[in-house]
C-alpha cells in the first residue's frame, strides 16, 4: 500500500445521490409522522391511529440510520470499496478541554460512549477518513472515530496515565 501523503484530495467520495436518496426518505417520513399527529389534533384522525403512525415512522427512520451507518461504502468514481484510515490527530480546543492524554494517533479520555446517557468509560478518539486505494483518492474531511477500551488497552496505557474504572 502507498503512503496516504500520495493519494489525491477530493471532498467527496461517495456518490451524492445515496445521501440525495437517503435525505428524502427521512423528510418524507418526519413528514407523514407530522401530518398523522396534526390530523389528530384536528381531529380528522383518531389519536392512537396517529400515534402508532408516528412511532412507525420513527422506527422506520432508525432503521434507515442503521441501514446508512452499516452498509458498505463505494467510490463514485470506479464503484469500488471504500476503507477507513487513520489521519495524524492534531490536538485541537476541542481536545485540550477535555481531561486525558495523546498517545500515538489516539486521544485517550474517559467520555459519555456510545449515548450522552451511558456511564462514563474510557475511550480513544481518533480522526479517520475515507479511501480509495483504486482510485489513489482520500477525502478533504476527517471523522471523529470513538472506541470503547477493552480491559488489555487500559492495562497497556502508561501507569500515570491509567483511568479509575
């Protein structure tokens, strides 16, 4: 594999009618969940037909998210595979206002993961974007990568670095 530095830079990867298609289904099932829920203020339409209408449509609208965050990903340009890698992580505000440390590629810190509700647990940040080793194409953008630390990881971190679990 050739180092990233060579690959061209383009803003997008992924053929902007998935995220076209993606986007209407969404709006059009706020839409019909919002319709069902006026009508029943208005009274057209019985409150439980209107409720179970909305809550499928937000189930429908989960589903769809799922769908978009696991599905395999192509290039626009040759249809082939997209793959994930890691970019140098640059300590930005955003990471010299949380508590932790920088270890190689990886920000290191205790956070709310994978919900804002969950319990706080270590995690390691790092940036990741979209390639295309066909192509030789790299996105301009970076992505946010948050991972769980396993029982091994934490053992392995630095002892005046370890977290209280």
């Amino acid at each position: 594999m050739d180092q990233l530095e060579t690959y061209n830079r383009v803003a997008s990867l992924e053929p902007p009618t998935t995220k076209t298609i993606l986007t209407s289904i969404y709006s059009l099932l706020l839409l019909i969940g919002l319709t069902a829920m006026v009508s029943a203020i208005i009274a057209h339409l019985p409150w439980h037909y209107a409720l179970i209408i909305a809550l499928a449509c937000l189930l429908v609208i989960g589903a769809t998210h799922h769908f978009q965050q696991q599905r395999a990903k192509s290039c626009r340009f040759c249809t082939g595979p997209l793959s994930h890698h890691h970019r140098p992580l640059l300590l930005t505000a955003e990471f010299l206002s949380m508590q932790g440390f920088k270890q190689d590629e990886y920000f290191y810190t205790l956070r709310r993961h994978p919900t804002p509700l969950s319990k706080k647990r270590p995690v390691k940040i790092s940036n990741r974007c979209l390639t295309c080793h066909h192509c030789r194409l790299t996105e301009h953008q970076n992505r946010q990568y948050i991972q769980a630390l396993n029982k091994n990881e934490i053992a392995s971190l630095p002892v005046n670095n370890k977290f209280a679990c």
